[in-house]
C-alpha cells in the first residue's frame, strides 16, 4: 500500500508540473486563454476561504482542477448531473447563498450561453445581495454544440464550414458587464487584454467582500 501510495504522489506531482506548464501557453493570447483565467483568479483568491460553485470540466478544460490546490469539501460544487440547459448561473447564486453565512468567496466560473437562458438570476443576487464572484467564460459560441457540429459534419464527409450556424453567438456581441449593471450589479469588462484581468479580479473580490455581487467579463479563448 504505501508503495502505490507513493507511485501515486509521484505522477499526480508530474502531471501538477506538465498541467503548469502547459498553462504558460497562449499565455498573453487574446482572447485570453482559460488557462490564464484560471491561473490568474487563483493568483487572487488562493489565501481566502473560498468555493467554487461552477462546473469547469469540460466547459474550461478543467483548469481550475488541474491548476488549483483543493482541500476542503466545499471547495467544488462538482458537474452537474443531468447537464440542463441554463443550470449553471442559478446553481451558482443558491450556493453563494448557502456559502453567505460562512463568509466564504463564492466563485463562479459561467459559461455564456448558459446565462443566457435565465438572466433574471443576475437581479435575483443583486436584490437579495448575495456574495458572489461571476467570472463570464465569454467564447461567444455555445462552443459545446459547435465541436459536436463540426464533429459530425466531418465524420459524415459534409464540410465544417456551417458550424457556426445555430451555435454562435456573434452579430452582435453581448455585453455581458452591461447586462449585469443593468440587472443592478457591478459589472467590468469586456476584457480581451490579458493585462487588464489580474486588476479587474481584484476590484471585483473587493465587492463582493463587502456583500454585494459582482461579474467580470472576459472575452476567452473557446477552450
């Protein structure tokens, strides 16, 4: 037992080490790769009691999973199970909610497609003023539907070209830090400058340490 034990340690400590530094790729891309994303917020919340409340895997390659040190339970709300659509923006607010009266950093990592499909919830964390940090992961697709489009279409010798139809979500852009202050919370960005994202995280931790809930919107790579 201690044998495998070790065997273990020694290649989860190998695979930390390659996920770092596959990390550094595409590190001053933009749009900003969600490896940076996830490096950088863990840069700023690493020293608090925080939780993340948002499915990651696959809809952000897991980075938080692979780069983040895990060690309490409530540290991952975990996948949701049965994947309905417009999940993920709710679920996050009900365990900000539930994580409110710990006073921890509730974090949630939202995919934009999902939010679009109940908004609403937005005012809900502004009018009850729940605590929770919105990172947008703003690829401007429902990108999971674009590879499995793009998939089949290639298996099926029909060209990719038309796979963007029905899945991107461009022409217009949303605006999602203006979606959020209309909604009545504070809302920062869009942010493409892999610069500006360390500072715009810090200012919004900052807001949502005083109770209030805050979004900051980052225009990502698409994975």
């Amino acid at each position: 037992m201690q044998a495998r034990g070790a065997k273990l340690a020694e290649a989860s400590k190998a695979a930390r080490e390659r996920d770092i530094e596959l990390a550094a790729y595409g590190w001053d891309a933009s749009p900003i790769s969600t490896a940076r994303v996830s490096a950088e917020l863990w840069n700023q919340i690493k020293n608090e009691d925080w939780s993340l409340v948002s499915d990651v895997n696959p809809f952000f390659s897991s980075w938080p999973l692979r780069l983040w040190d895990f060690r309490k339970h409530y540290q991952y709300l975990g996948e949701h199970g049965a994947y309905g659509i417009g999940y993920g923006a709710p679920s996050a607010v009900g365990a900000a909610l539930a994580n409110r009266k710990h006073g921890r950093l509730t974090v949630n990592i939202q995919c934009d497609g999902d939010l679009n499909y109940a908004p609403g919830v937005l005012w809900t964390a502004a009018h009850h003023r729940i605590p929770l940090l919105t990172i947008m992961h703003n690829n401007r697709a429902y990108h999971q539907e674009a590879m499995y489009l793009s998939d089949m279409a290639a298996r099926a010798n029909r060209g990719i070209e038309n796979f963007s139809v029905g899945t991107g979500i461009n022409d217009p852009n949303i605006d999602y830090a203006m979606m959020a202050k209309a909604y009545g919370m504070y809302g920062k960005g869009p942010i493409s400058d892999p610069k500006d994202l360390g500072p715009a995280l810090k200012d919004a931790i900052e807001v949502v340490k005083r109770g209030e809930p805050a979004l900051i919107d980052v225009v990502t790579q698409p994975r």
